[in-house]
C-alpha cells in the first residue's frame, strides 16, 4: 500500500522545496546521522537545496515515518488557511472530526467547493493525502484529476508569459540598438557639418587672397 508521498510522488519535490529553509536549519542540524547518510557529513552550508530535497524526497518515499509527520506539520504551518477550513467545515458535520470515518458525497462536495475556489485544487488535494481525509476514493481521483489540470494551466500561463517578456527583451534591445546607431549617426552627422563649415571657410579665405592679388 503506498503512504501518501508515494501518492503525491509528482509533487513531492514542490512540497519539500517550501520547507526548504526548515528542513536545513531545523531538521539537518540536528539529525547527524541524516547528514552522514547522505551528504557524506559536509557541512550544511556546502549543501545544495536540489540536493537536500532529493535525499529527504528519497526517506520519504521509502517510508521514514517520522520524518514524515515532521514534514506534514510544517506543511500544514505554511499552510494554516486550509486548515482552518477543513477544521471548521468537518466540525459541522462531527464536533470531533479526528472520529469521522468516511464523509459521503454531498459533505465531500460542501468541503471541497470553498476549498477549490479559495485555495487552488493542488492544495487542496495535497492538504487531503497528507492529513488523512477521509474522501471517498472517487472524490479524491477527481480532485486529482483538477489538480492536474489546474497544474497544466498554469504551465501553460507560465510558458506564454514567458514567451512575451522574450518578446519584450528582444524589442527593447532592438530599440536600444537602433538608438545607439541613432547617436552614432548623429556624431557623424555633426561632425560632417562641423568640417564642411570648416572647408567653406577654408574655401572662402582662400578666395578672399586670390581676389586680393594685382
């Protein structure tokens, strides 16, 4: 049976790259032989943080249990609004929600309407695996299966923004070519004016002599 960073396999990484200041300052100082295990007892300080969330993505998925209830509450702590919205809706329909067994269709729909709007899908459902909510497994594939397209939306977002600030850098470097060749052409400019004047002069004092020879 898969634990449930098994199940948020695809996320993990985005999870632990939250606690990323946590999971240094707090877990690795005080877990040497963590440290040894993996990071062959360098210093944390010497330590990528792709580094560090691949070695506790790897505890992780091979069922550290410890570490991961440390990990679920510190995800939780970042991310206390869900939690109060579980907490309050699963209140209404049991005053102690750690004894409710199974929620039905309707209550998951009630739960997870505010949820989606105000918190995103992913959340959401990440939330959900890493606490434990008792959803019918159809209503957890479902969500999954918004997380997923929520996700690829806001790749895709993403990829556009991205595409037009490339867009906007290549015609602002356009723009300052075109205005350095601008000045460039305006230094020449004057300094063709400044010699002609100088040759007309030239010209002129030269005429002024030879109209004042006998």
């Amino acid at each position: 049976m898969k634990n449930q960073f098994q199940i948020l396999q695809p996320w993990l990484a985005q999870i632990l790259h939250i606690l990323k200041r946590e999971l240094k300052s707090e877990h690795l100082s005080k877990n040497l032989s963590f440290c040894r295990t993996h990071f062959g007892g360098r210093p944390t300080s010497r330590v990528s943080n792709d580094e560090v969330i691949a070695a506790y993505e790897k505890e992780l998925l091979q069922g550290n249990e410890d570490l991961g209830d440390w990990i679920v509450n510190r995800w939780v702590f970042h991310h206390g609004e869900i939690y109060r919205h579980f907490a309050e809706t699963l209140s209404r329909i049991h005053p102690d929600f750690d004894e409710i067994k199974t929620l039905d269709e309707p209550q998951s729909a009630s739960i997870l309407s505010g949820a989606v709007e105000s918190f995103g899908a992913l959340p959401t459902y990440i939330f959900s695996v890493l606490n434990g909510v008792v959803f019918p497994e159809t209503v957890l594939k479902r969500l999954r299966e918004t997380a997923e397209k929520e996700e690829l939306s806001q790749k895709k977002k993403q990829a556009a923004t991205e595409a037009t600030l490339s867009l906007e850098q290549i015609i602002a470097r356009h723009q300052r070519e075109v205005a350095r060749l601008q000045d460039k052409i305006a230094g020449v400019m004057k300094k063709y004016t400044t010699d002609v004047d100088a040759l007309k002069k030239q010209i002129r004092a030269l005429q002024q002599r030879l109209n004042a020879q006998p």
